[in-house]
C-alpha cells in the first residue's frame, strides 16, 4: 500500500520540475523611449529564487544591470535603424561601460532596478551616434545647397515681421503637424519638401547643436509649454503633406513647395532652422516607443 503514496509523490515531483522548467523568466525588463523628456527609461523586476536569495546585493546588481544593458541594446539598435537604415550599428562599447543604475532596490524576494539615458545634450546618445553633422552646411555654417532659390530680393532695412508680396517673413521656428499621418519620432527627423529636396536634417546642424538640441522637438499638442521654448514665437506652423520616400519612410515628412519657400525665403528663418528650433506634432500614440 506505500507504493500509491510514493508514485503521489514522484508525480507531484515531476509536475513541480515541469512548472519550474516552463515558467516565465523571474527577471523581467522593459524600456520606454519618451520623446517629449528626450530619454530612455528602463526598469527590471527580479522575482528572486532561492540561489538568487543567497547572492550578494553586489552580485545581483551586476546581473540586473547587465539585464538592462542588454535591453537598452536592443532600444539602440532599433532607434539607429530607424534613423539611419543604410549604415552600420557603430561602436558603442565606450558608451555601454558609462552606463549605471539610477535605482537598485532588494525587498524580500524582489530586486528592481532603473536606468534612464538620455537622447540629446550631455553624455547622451546623441553624442555617441556618428550622424553625418553639418554635411550641408560650408564652412561658415551657410546651407551649401540650393535652399534659397525661391528667396525673395530683401531690403536692408527690412522689418523681421514685414509681409508685403516681395518680402519674406522672418520665422523664429518650424512646427510640423504631422499628427494626421503614419509618422515616428527618429533620432534624426529629415523633412523634404514636395519636389524631394530635402530642406532640413542632422545634415544642416552642426554637432554641437544637434548633441544639445536634438534634431527636433516633439509634443502631442501646439499648446505645449515647451513648444515655445523650442521653436520661438513666431514659428512657422504647417501640416505634412505626407512622410517620406513615396509613403515608405515613417521618419522623415514631407511639406509643400509653398511652404519650404516661405521658410528659406528668409535669411534668419534659415539661421533658426540651424539652430534646431523644429518642432514636430505626432499623435499621442506615437510620443512614447516600448520595447
């Protein structure tokens, strides 16, 4: 009669094995890049075993942290393709060894920790990225291309906000809404106008400027408190025709000639552009990417 208790008990054995075998991974990560605060967040929960209970704080830290490292390359490599499709993933083994936890927490049989970098300004991501700087611009920081063929002749004297026929308007910015299409945020947003000339993209920036700035702003709403901040007082405010390359290029946007002629018609509208004050609106469904 012992023997029906002891195949109770080998059977129970085998099904806990088999549970232990198929259960979901105990350390758990997740990233999200938020476009409006310019970061990646990261965050990890570590549901701890019994092995894992007998490790030192010091010791789960470090294989949390390469937990999240591991995440974060997968954010990189995603955001590099996207803005930049047709060059390699470069080195960044300088960056990932800079990188430490911002919290690291052990409570009972939990260890969770975060990890935010930032996209632009400094010892972000922005500054680690071989974009393809100021490609467009001579060395005076003019465009070398043909931005100002539509320009109007200008007066000496005139006024930054004059709007007669023949003289352009002086905008301190761009604001893009492109909230109606298929459009995502890109480490290096390129706008085009309609004959496909591209008018505006890290190639028009200087390094300095694109690492500090980023290549452009993007909020969900025109009424944003940082909008101003970003694009002045008087930007120019348009709609997208469409995104880039025919529909295909989620990352880039696409304006009217119209348009792109009243932005590049005047001198210091094209020195604001310089200076990244570009603001994109996208939907708000579009403002954070997970992974």
């Amino acid at each position: 009669m012992r023997i029906i208790p002891l195949i109770v008990a080998l059977l129970a054995l085998q099904s806990l094995s088999f549970s232990e075998n198929t259960r979901e991974p105990s350390l758990k990560s997740e990233a999200t890049v938020d476009w409006r605060q310019n970061k990646i967040l990261l965050r990890a929960l570590w549901r701890l075993g019994a092995a894992e209970r007998q490790q030192s704080n010091a010791a789960l830290r470090t294989q949390i942290r390469a937990a999240l490292l591991e995440r974060l390359s997968i954010v990189i490599e995603s955001l590099w393709r996207r803005s930049a499709p047709a060059a390699e993933i470069p080195d960044l083994s300088n960056f990932w060894s800079q990188q430490k936890l911002h919290t690291f927490q052990v409570a009972g049989n939990e260890a969770s920790a975060t990890l935010w970098v930032p996209l632009r300004g400094k010892a972000s991501l922005m500054a680690e990225l071989p974009f393809a700087f100021g490609r467009e611009l001579d060395e005076s920081g003019a465009t070398n291309s043909a931005l100002s063929e539509t320009a109007y002749d200008k007066r000496a004297d005139m006024g930054a906000y004059d709007a007669s026929p023949s003289e352009p308007l002086l905008y301190s910015g761009l604001v893009v809404d492109a909230r109606h299409l298929p459009f995502h945020a890109s480490l290096n947003t390129a706008i085009f106008s309609a004959s496909g000339r591209q008018i505006y993209g890290v190639e028009f920036l200087r390094r300095a400027t694109a690492v500090k700035r980023g290549v452009a702003g993007f909020y969900i709403s025109a009424k944003d408190s940082e909008l101003r901040q970003r694009a002045g007082v008087r930007p120019l405010k348009i709609s997208a025709l469409d995104i880039g390359a025919n529909g295909t290029n989620e990352n880039s946007l696409v304006i009217s000639e119209e348009d792109a002629a009243k932005l590049t018609a005047h001198t210091d509208s094209v020195k604001n552009l310089r200076r990244a004050r570009v603001v994109v609106l996208v939907s708000e469904d579009k403002i954070l990417d997970r992974y």
